[in-house]
C-alpha cells in the first residue's frame, strides 16, 4: 500500500508531488489524459512568480513535471474513474481498470471554464479567447475586447479588463444582469464598457486570432459582425469531481468542501486548488494549496 496518491497534474497536484517526494513519501500522480490542467491551454503566463520575462503555459507544467520526477514522484498517464474512501486502505480506479491503494489521498483535478460551444471557440481558445481577465487582461492594453455573461464574474472581469482596453462590451442573452447591484453600477457608469442586451455571440471569427464576432438579438433574430482583439468567458466553471460519487461532501456547485484546511469529509483525503476554489482559479493560489494539502497529509500519516 502507498503512503499517498495524488489525482490531478496541474499546479496544485504537482506541488504537492514536489513536497511529499522530497518528504520521501514517494507519492504517485494520476495524471489524466490531458494532464497539466488548464495551462497547458495557455500561451504566455506573466504573473507566475520566478519568471520575469514570462513563461508560456506548457513550459511551466513541464517544469513543475520535471521537478516532481527529480524528486522521485511516479506520473501514472490515466484517467481515474472512482474512488472509495470508505476505509482506512484508499481505492483509486483508473480507467484501465487497475486499482491502486494509499493510505491517503490528495484530490487536485481542478475546473474546466464552462464554454459556449460556438464556432471558433476552441479554434482560438488561448489565441484571444479566455476564461481568466486577471491572467491575460495585461495582453489587451488599448485593445477592444468582449466579455459574455451577466454574473458577478462577468462584472468583475468587465471592470478589470477596462484598466487596460480602449473600449469593453459585456454580451448578456437577457435584459438584466444577474450580478449585485453594487458590481452593476460600477460597470455602467464606466464609460469604457457598453452593454449588448438580449445579445448572444455565434461565432468567432479571425485568422490566426481573434478578430470579429457574429452577434444575433434574442428577440429580432438580427445579426451583426462587431470587430474585436479578445473575448472573455464568464459563464461559470465546472469543477471535476464526478468521479468521486458521494465519496466526498460537495457544494452545491460541484466543489469539495475542505472541512478545516484542506481536509476532506473523509479521514486521509485532502483538497487542493480549482477543485475547491472557486474563486480565485489561478496558478499560483492551486500551488500554494498543493503545498498546504502536501504539509497536511504528511503531518496526518506521521500520526497514523
């Protein structure tokens, strides 16, 4: 039996990798098909702390990969399907259909931005479409760009990204925002932002990059083209825990609860990054969490 195994490979899983098999625990990764999570869908990263001419998101991952190797982590390439918690011996099910058991268990898969399922949206996904203004807003200084939704998130984004583009226009399918009323009046009396009601985006278009977007009125059925630099998606996330079944307490959004820091509902389970978080969602704050979830499990498995 392992003393830790570790479900998720971005920057949460993989510092605690780091940790525990520099502790000696000799913890294994489960790393997914598309392992390294979200930055491995992202081009330049400038706010990752250590890297000041930046770092493009796959080099990041590989290094954080690299380090937790050196350090004698084993990267299992699968999937996990289940899992059960409900002994002291932790089941992990992968895909192949081979079970692996710990003695704990740190869960770090992360969340996936919720997307339209437009034209164009993946074709240029990290080429000037985003799910994260505080990561690439800094990219569109004197630039038009678009954000979609009507949430706190998407008035958040709307104010943040208006410090750097020339002009910001919030694309909401309704008539009124469901955001508070304190975010909506920040966002409408900032002359930089101009809100397209009863507005839905059908397409992105461009060559190489984002250039346009193909808008049509939910009430008339009229369309138009508007020019832009980038567009924002901010319609919700989805956090990757189906897997777990009711082997752990969720939210009523999907998110591991973490009952005191990052312990789980299950004794020797421990949560890190997206998976938990649901608002913050950046690299560095899934890293700091990995470390947390690493010095946690290795103090729990000192006492058992």
């Amino acid at each position: 039996m392992l003393d830790v195994s570790i479900i998720g490979s971005g920057p949460a899983g993989l510092t605690a990798a780091i940790y525990l098999s520099r502790a000696d625990l000799k913890p294994i990764v489960f790393m997914g098909l598309e392992y390294g999570g979200q930055l491995m869908s992202t081009t330049e990263v400038e706010n990752f702390p250590g890297f000041p001419e930046g770092i493009m998101g796959p080099d990041l991952m590989q290094k954080m990969i690299k380090q937790a190797e050196k350090f004698g982590t084993k990267l299992i390439y699968e999937t996990v399907e289940s899992v059960d918690f409900s002994k002291d011996e932790k089941f992990v099910t992968t895909s192949s259909g081979k079970s692996y058991s710990s003695k704990s268990v740190i869960i770090a898969t992360g969340a996936s931005a919720a997307k339209l399922g437009v034209a164009g949206e993946s074709e240029f996904w990290g080429k000037g479409v985003s799910c994260c203004a505080t990561c690439d807003g800094a990219f569109y200084r004197n630039k038009v760009v678009a954000v979609i939704g009507g949430g706190d998130t998407a008035m958040e984004d709307s104010t943040f990204l208006a410090k750097f583009a020339d002009q910001v226009y919030i694309i909401h399918r309704r008539d009124s925002f469901r955001a508070s009323k304190a975010m909506q009046n920040e966002v409408m009396n900032n002359p930089k932002i101009k809100v397209f009601w009863n507005t839905v985006m059908t397409e992105i278009k461009g060559s190489g990059k984002v250039e346009s977007v193909i808008l049509s009125d939910t009430q008339t059925g009229t369309r138009r083209e508007l020019k832009l630099d980038g567009v924002f998606l901010a319609i919700g996330h989805n956090p990757t825990t189906s897997f777990l079944g009711k082997a752990l307490e969720l939210d009523g959004s999907g998110y591991i609860i973490a009952k005191e820091n990052t312990k789980t509902s299950a004794d020797g389970v421990f949560v890190a990054g997206d998976v938990r978080d649901s608002r913050y969602r950046q690299a560095i704050t899934a890293a700091g969490m990995g470390c947390m979830a690493a010095l946690d499990c290795e103090k729990w498995i000192a006492s058992h």
